[in-house]
C-alpha cells in the first residue's frame, strides 16, 4: 500500500511539471516569502524557515515553478547557514528534480552551484568541486546562447576560488582568481567584486607577505560589506584575524577572530566560520602560554565539531549514507514509463503474452537485484569498517593531543613550585595551596585517561588479556600509553614514576609478551 502511495505521489510530480509551460524568467527573481524570510533570519530562525515553508505550500499549489525551485533553495541555503547539513541536502535535490523535470537549465547551474557550497561545508573538496564545474560547464552554455549574463559566471568562479582557498590549494586558487578577474574585465559594468577583491588580497598576504597592503583591502572591502551585505563581515574580520596572525600581532589577532564570531551569531549566517574562529583562538592562547582560554576554545571547537560531524549527529547520517537521488528519481520515472506502456499493450489482447514477459522481467530483476544487494553489503561493510577505523584513528590523535596537555600542565606547575620557591616575601603556604588546588594528582590524570581510552578503543584490554593473562594493571597501562605513542617521559609524568621507572617497566613488559630482541614493542601493541 505504502508503495501504490509513492508512485501516485511521483505520477503527480510528473503531471504536474509536463502542465506547466516554462517561462523565460529567470531563476532568481525574489517573492513574498523569500523577501519576509530575509528579514527575519537575523531575528528569528524559526519564523524565516516557517515563511519559506509556506511559500513552498503556496507555489505547489500554484504549480509556480520558478518560484517553487527559488523558494526550495532558499529555505536549503538557511539550512546549510545554520549547519543544518542533512535538510539542506534534501531540500536541493528536490529543487533540482523538478528543475530537470522542467528543463529549467538555469535553475540547475545554480542548483549545481549550491551543491557545490553545501558539499564544501562538508569538508568534501572532490565533490564540491565536481558540482562547481558542472554548473560551470552548464553556465558558459547559457551565456553561449544568450542566456544569461557574465556575472552568473563570475559567481561560480568565485565559488571555486574560495574552495580551493579553505582546502589550502595557493596554486589553484590563484589560476581561478585570474580567471575570475578576466570574466570581470569583459563586462561592461563595473569590473571590481569586494568578494573577489578578498580572497586576492588574503592570497596576497600568504604568497607575497604583503600585510599591510592586504589589510587595505580588507578594510575596503569592509566598508562595502557593512552596507550591502553585513553578515559577510564574519569571512572579512576572520581574515583579518589570520593576517594579524601571520604578523605576529596576538591582540589584533583575537580581537578579529572575536568580531568574527559576534557578526556570526548576530545574523545566524556562515556559521562554519565558528569552528574556524574557535581553533585560531585556541592555537593563538596557546602559543602565548594561556592554557585555560586555549582549553576553552579547544573545547568549543570540538563541541560543534561533534554537533555537525559526530556520530550522534543527524548530519552524519547524509555525509556518510548519501545517495544519489536524483538518479533514483530518473529510475523510477522510467518504470512508471515501463508500466504504462505495459499497461497499453494489456489492453490490445495480448495480456497472457505481456504476463509471462513481464513474470520473466522480474525473476531476472530479482536475481540482479539479489546479486546488487548483496554485492552492496559487503561493500558497505567494508567502507563502515574503514570509516570506524578513521574515526578511532581520529579519536586516538585527540586523546594523545589532551593527555599532552595534562603533562604540560604538570610539568608547568613543578616548574613554577621551583621558581617560586626561590623568590623571597612570599606567603608560600598560600600559593602551595592555590596550586595544588588546580594541580591534579597523577591518579586522577590516569583515570581520565583511561576512561577516554577505553571508551575509543572497546576491547583492546580484553583483547591483550585474553593473550597475556599475566600481565599486571600497569603493565596494561604502559600498553596502553605505547598504543597512543608516548615516549617514556611522558609516561613517567602520567604515571607518576622516574624515566629510570618507565625504561624498567618497558623492558619487563617486552619480557612478558616474549618479544625478540630485535622486535619493535610498538609495532607489536598496534597490531593487537
């Protein structure tokens, strides 16, 4: 029954595209809905996403088209700002079904284009690319046939520039910058983009070290953004931010990163830059020796990085389990295809022949389909043990990336004991206090270790256990410390023991696995 309901619904999706005459009108155009939405995304999410939901409704009913694919992609453009990946995929393949359906060719290079920048958010370059040319490819067609104008091309080029740019490609990123430039230079209006003049100067700043010069431009760029579209200043005063940071200068650098962040929130757009701004600033903390704010941002950091990419998130879903709908969309118009002319020839007193036809057909679907299942399940298998395997990978670096921490902050606090021991006209038993306060003891180091550990790596305790049933609990720690790779110091800080303790502990443990003289001890722990 749920079956008979999907093909009425796509029999009615094709009806109703084939009873509408495409305009000429491009693409573009705003409405009601989408003009009250802008308003209101600054403000309120929630009644923005519900004005565009109801101009969806409306344009169906309407069987408006052009407004109907406008609409689609605005409401998916809101969700790729406000990060949410998974909705905004959905709403575009939608809008590019009935684009195709419609044989709206310029709908589609935007439609392509907006893949493009949502596959970028997913830090997937490949694909992001491959949907940048094919709107690009498609949009010089257009402009070959009159179509549309230059600018539609300077968009898409743009597009690539700032892809290639996030993805660290200088050399690319400049061969589309002048090819950006050059599609400028040939209309008759005015030939300077703010966007473009950007991303010039933050290249220029990287290549050629020209900060001040950059930093201009920047600022120009700015006073335009500020009129013209105010949420783009999050990108402008990040990359201020990173060209303070190349300088050298940490106070403009922050102060940059910050406002970045501020004009993020305020208009609820180019939310992605967050975790950009997060990371800068806890690296620059760090650099400069303030462990609690780098701790603070780090954390941000990687809180939205689980929000958007975690394995908890609806938006890992898409990313990892992505299908091709479009595709699937075209094989089934084909089957409704197939079946109404099978249904015509059933009419025409052939019905036996047509059956037994038919019955043949789907044996040998069934066996194909049998075979792809199959076949596809064990692919799938593979690809989700490969993924889990990464994202161990992944988990481990942040674990050895934390518990590094731990050590430093250890090896800091001993280091400034000493210092302050040695200074005069001190309430000593003060500050001893103050210190062990915040100072962990290496038990309660270990313990958030190891419950990390364990938690990212399930069984590799009964695993070696199962082996070598002799091996004590600090033997099973130190294979633990030698699975994430420390060096004997960083055992001995972790663990509370001399580096004379740790070398000890290493050469009893090889004796206890039975490890050859000449076999690698870490090598042998990673394979288990």
């Amino acid at each position: 029954m749920k079956k008979i309901v999907n093909l009425q619904k796509v029999i009615g999706t094709i009806v109703f595209v084939v009873c509408i005459s495409v305009s000429a009108q491009k693409p573009y155009v705003t409405n009601e809905f989408l003009d009250r939405a802008n308003e209101l995304t600054s403000k309120d999410i929630d009644s923005a996403v519900y004005y565009l939901k109801k101009g969806i409704d409306t344009y169906s009913s309407k069987r408006d088209t052009i407004n109907l694919i406008n609409t689609l992609c605005q409401l998916s453009a809101l969700y790729d700002n406000v990060l949410d990946y998974g909705k905004s995929y959905d709403g575009y393949w939608e809008a590019l079904i009935l684009a195709d359906l419609s044989n709206d060719d310029i709908s589609k290079s935007r439609i392509y284009q907006e893949l493009g920048w949502l596959y970028n958010s997913y830090r997937r370059q490949e694909e992001s690319l491959y949907y940048f040319n094919m709107s690009l490819k498609l949009k010089k067609k257009l402009l070959s046939e009159e179509k549309i104008g230059r600018d539609y091309l300077v968009s898409n080029y743009y597009a690539i520039v700032n892809c290639y740019r996030i993805n660290n490609d200088l050399e690319m990123t400049k061969v589309y910058i002048d090819s950006c430039q050059l599609a400028l230079n040939k209309m008759k209006a005015n030939n300077k983009s703010y966007y473009l003049e950007s991303e010039k100067a933050y290249y220029n700043a990287i290549v050629d070290k020209n900060y001040e010069h950059s930093l201009s431009a920047l600022y120009e760029a700015n006073v335009f953004f500020q009129k013209e579209n105010p949420s783009y200043q999050t990108v402008i005063y990040f990359l201020i931010g990173d060209i303070y940071r190349m300088m050298g200068n940490f106070g403009e650098s922050v102060m940059y990163y910050k406002e970045s962040l501020k004009y993020s929130e305020k208009y609820n757009r180019h939310l992605a830059y967050k975790q950009f701004n997060y990371e800068a600033l806890s690296q620059l903390y760090y650099k400069e020796g303030n462990y609690k704010e780098a701790f603070h941002f780090k954390s941000k950091a990687q809180e939205l990085n689980e929000k958007i990419f975690g394995r908890k998130s609806k938006n890992n879903k898409h990313l990892i389990e992505i299908k091709d709908k479009y595709r699937l969309q075209k094989e089934k118009e084909k089957a409704l295809l197939n079946e109404a002319e099978i249904e015509k020839l059933e009419n025409q007193k052939r019905i036996g022949f047509l059956q037994n036809i038919l019955m043949g057909v789907v044996v040998v679907f069934l066996v194909m389909y049998g075979i792809l299942f199959f076949r596809n399940l064990r692919r799938k298998h593979k690809l989700e043990k490969e993924k889990t395997n990464e994202f161990m990978q992944l988990k481990n670096r942040e674990l050895t990336a934390s518990t590094l921490q731990l050590i430093e902050k250890e090896e800091f606090i001993i280091k400034l004991k000493e210092s302050i021991s040695k200074s005069d006209n001190i309430d000593f038993k003060k500050i001893h206090r103050m210190i062990n306060g915040f100072q962990n003891s290496p038990g309660g180091n270990w313990e958030e270790f190891e419950v990390r550990f364990t938690s990212v790596n399930e069984g590799f305790y009964d695993k070696i256990r199962s082996k070598y049933p002799d091996l004590s609990p600090t033997d099973l720690k130190l294979c633990a410390l030698i699975k994430l790779g420390f060096s004997s110091k960083e055992m001995s800080s972790l663990l509370g023991i001399t580096i004379e303790s740790a070398h000890t502990s290493r050469y009893r443990l090889r004796k206890k696995l039975n490890l050859e003289k000449g076999a690698n001890l870490v090598e042998f722990i990673a394979n288990i």
